[in-house]
C-alpha cells in the first residue's frame, strides 16, 4: 500500500512540472489535501554521454576567450516582469477561484504594453 502511495505522489509531481512547463501556472490541489510540497525543477539536465571518449591532442586544445560580462538588465525592465509575474498569479488565481477575471486581466495587459514599450526604449 506504502509503494502504491508514493507511485501515486510521483506521478502528481511528474504532472505538476507538465504542466507548469506547458502552461506557465502550478496546479492547485483539491481543497480536501492541505499539504502537498515538491520542489519544482527549473529546467530537466540532459543526459550526458556515458564514454567520455579520446581527449583532445595539446595542438588541437584553445584557451577559453574570456567572454565580456552580461549587460545588467535594465531596472525598469525586471521590475516589470515581477509586476506581470504577480499580476498573471492573481489573474490564474481568480480564474481557479470563480471570481471576476475582467480587472486582473486588464492589469495583465497594462503591464505588458509598459514593459514592450520598456524593451522598446
């Protein structure tokens, strides 16, 4: 019965990070479960090759280039993307919960055309 159980959580964590991958939002459990916690991946890591094979001779190796730092991102930019972040939970959770969507989805839009014009700038 134990196995049978932890087969059954594998398996919702396997097709919560589905469908958070597919849709961007987490799945919210039945209002009779009161804890349910996983990690979430990030991203899956692929698989590396199990024979590392010959390495390469010393004529054929290249120093590494030292590759310039990564532009900062713009302050105004990031902020916008946590407020559109916020603003998409509350929408996903007012569509779950069976309340008016209207506000929140203008706010979505709203949001969305500063942070283009942002990008744009």
């Amino acid at each position: 019965m134990e196995s049978r159980f932890r087969d059954l959580l594998s398996e919702a964590v396997q097709i919560a990070d589905e469908y958070r991958a597919d849709f961007g939002a987490a799945l919210k459990p039945p209002p009779a479960v009161t804890a349910f916690r996983y990690k979430a991946t990030a991203k899956l890591k692929a698989k590396k090759p199990a024979g590392k094979g010959k390495p390469p001779a010393a004529s054929e190796r290249t120093t590494p280039k030292a590759e310039p730092p990564a532009a900062k991102p713009n302050p105004k930019v990031s902020g916008l993307q946590k407020r559109l972040a916020t603003a998409k939970k509350k929408l996903e959770d007012a569509k779950a919960g069976g309340a008016t969507t209207r506000p929140y989805e203008d706010k979505v839009y709203e949001i969305e055309d500063e942070l283009c014009l942002a990008m744009q700038a």
